[in-house]
C-alpha cells in the first residue's frame, strides 16, 4: 500500500522537498510514503472561489487513485493523537488500499472533496502553512508506522 500526500501548491523552499524526502525513505516498504503536487489555480482574474476550489477538485479527484481512502486534512477535522493515527494506519494495512490525504491550496479545499472523504482529520489546532503540514504529515506517518513496528523512535 502507499500513503500519497495529495497537495494543491508546487514550488515549495527546498528544505520542505528535502524533509519530505527523508521521511519518505525511512518508510517501510509495505507502506511508501508519495508526494503529488498539484497546480493551484490562479487567485487573479477575479474568478470566484468556488470556481477556482472546482478546478483543483477536479485535478485532485484525478490524481487519486481508483479504490484508496481518502482522508481530508482541514482544520475542521477530527482531532487525533500519533497513538490514535497509528491504529487508523494499521486498519488501512489490514485493508491493503492505498491511502490519499488530501491537503487544499490557499483556500482550502472543495465542499464535495470534503463530502467524498472517508474521514476527515486535522494536523493541529495552529494554521500550518502548507509546506510545513506537508512535512508534519510525513513526520507523523513514519512516527506511527514506527510505533506499530515496535521501533524506539517514539516516546510516550
């Protein structure tokens, strides 16, 4: 199975590329760790939101894979533990589907992206910017992959 970040938003500083990358080879080889970056629509031309929000729905529905979970990260969302995202990791093992979490643009993501998700989770209670969610969210995957392989990387 893969865990696939699913980001609306290219161009990220170097050291969000470079940090995503290093937690992606610490993963195991039953669950990669896969960064797909979409274009963002343009914010000019005085489109409204909804239209500009469509459109990277569109490209997002797209880019994930026919059968994965999809797992919305918004603030909104249900708040989880690394222990409580380590068991929902494990079921998603169980289940062997690929699993896609699904990070909007600057303004956030569609209404029926968010309709269409299997859950709904936040990263944290703070506005994150982007880059930075993108590598808290690989951190916490490897932290829980690693809590299920029994490995000391994490501390309670």
């Amino acid at each position: 199975m893969r865990f696939l970040v699913v980001a609306v938003g290219a161009g990220q500083p170097q050291w969000v590329s470079e940090a995503f990358a290093e937690y992606a080879k610490r993963m195991p080889r039953e669950a990669r760790l896969e960064l797909v970056e979409l274009r963002a629509e343009p914010r000019r031309g005085g489109k409204p939101i909804e239209a500009l929000l469509a459109a990277e729905a569109k490209r997002m529905t797209a880019a994930v894979p026919r059968g994965a979970v999809r797992v919305v990260l918004d603030e909104r969302g249900r708040d989880v533990t690394t222990r409580d995202l380590a068991k929902l990791a494990s079921r998603w093992l169980e289940g062997g589907r690929d699993v896609a979490f699904l990070l909007g643009g600057p303004d956030g993501l569609a209404g029926e992206t968010k309709a269409a998700a299997d859950a709904t989770l936040r990263l944290s209670s703070l506005t994150l910017p982007h880059g930075l969610a993108r590598v808290l969210l690989a951190e916490q995957l490897y932290r829980a992959m690693s809590i299920l392989a029994g490995h000391p990387y994490h501390r309670d």
